[in-house]
C-alpha cells in the first residue's frame, strides 16, 4: 500500500534504519506529532489536554540521529503521563526508565553508528532532562550535522568572556544546571544560555 504524504514525512526525518520503528512507537502510543520550526529553548516537547489529547513537537533542524533521540525522550513523556499522569516528576526514575526501554530496540551498531550506541548506553543510564545537557552526547550528535556549528561552545569559554548569539552581545557569567546566567552589555539584563550553545567570541578592542 502507498504511503500517505504525512506518513512518507514522518519517515523523511529519521535514520532509514529506525524508521520503521520510530513510526510503530507512534501507532502503539498515538499522538499528534508536529514538526516544529526550530525553538532556541528546547529542542521538542509533550503535551496533553482533555481537549486536544496527547501532543509531542520536534524541531525540524535536527539531523536524523538529533531527532531521533528528541522523539523518543518526547515519546517516553507520553508512556509515562499515560501511566502516572501528573503524580511523578517528568524527568524523574519513571521517564528515565521509559526512555531506556523505548531505545533499547535499537541501540544496536547494526542499526545505529557505533560511536552513538556506545555514548547513548552511558547516557541513558541516567537520562538528563535535555541531551543538551550531557556533553559526550551532543559532540557525537553533532558529527552528523549536514553543516558543522560555527563558532564555540558556550562551555569551553572562560567565565566573563564576551560573545554574541544572535544579535545579543552577553558576558558569560556563573553555571546554572545546564545553562549559564549570562549578562547584556549594554542593558545588564540576564539570559539563561544552554553551556552547549555555539556562540561567537567577541575579542576585546586594541
């Protein structure tokens, strides 16, 4: 049988691999899935409402393997809602255990690259409530970026450095978690910076 646009749009976005099964999750555990426009804050994210039901979003920018593990971390949201509803914490032991069933279909170097399966086996032990927020992770996944980031990682600047991102020009201060408390030069208001961000460093003036 041909495959809907929709469908064939849903396949477009992941590793060929994986697919298949990324579109079982799906049927299995049915939401609304939106391809999101790209978001500075967050990569995807799970919603549910008794009026519209379960909703899971990703950001379309992702390479395949990027959006891959987002999905799951989104779908993993949705099996644990579904059980618990509100009664747990969203990233708490319940998610994590869910995101590690979900994938352990699949973490498998005949299906994914070795590099990955062997980083996402030590992150899905202890799943962080973003994969921006463990490092090893984020410098495997951007390996497979159709255009490399330009610029640096926020985390490998010195503290009190000034950058820019975007049109902001920010002085990076003090660890939050996983983002820095960052300063405006020109206003002093505060911006929470993921550490992953690639920003461009802004050399001091002769």
């Amino acid at each position: 049988m041909k495959k809907s646009k929709k469908i064939e749009s849903f396949f477009d976005h992941f590793p060929p691999e994986v697919a298949e099964y990324c579109f079982h999750l799906w049927q299995d555990h049915p939401f609304e899935f939106i391809v999101s426009k790209a978001r500075d804050t967050k990569l995807g994210d799970f919603r549910f409402s008794t009026t519209k039901g379960y909703q899971i979003t990703v950001n379309h920018n992702l390479n395949p393997y990027a959006f891959l593990v987002t999905y799951i971390h989104e779908v993993a949201h949705r099996v644990t809602y579904d059980i618990h509803k509100n009664k747990v914490n969203p990233h708490g032991i319940e998610w994590k255990q869910n995101f590690l069933a979900l994938f352990e279909p699949i973490l498998d170097e005949d299906l994914l690259p070795t590099p990955l399966v062997r980083v996402l086996k030590e992150y899905l032990q202890n799943p962080s409530a973003t994969s921006n927020g463990y490092a090893p992770l984020v410098s495997v996944l951007s390996t497979f970026d159709q255009e490399p980031a330009s610029g640096t990682r926020l985390v490998d600047l010195a503290e009190g450095k000034v950058f820019q991102l975007k049109n902001l020009n920010l002085i990076k201060g003090k660890l939050r978690r996983t983002r820095y408390i960052c300063q405006e030069t020109t206003t002093g208001k505060n911006y929470l910076v993921a550490k992953n961000a690639y920003v461009q460093l802004q050399e001091p003036l002769a």
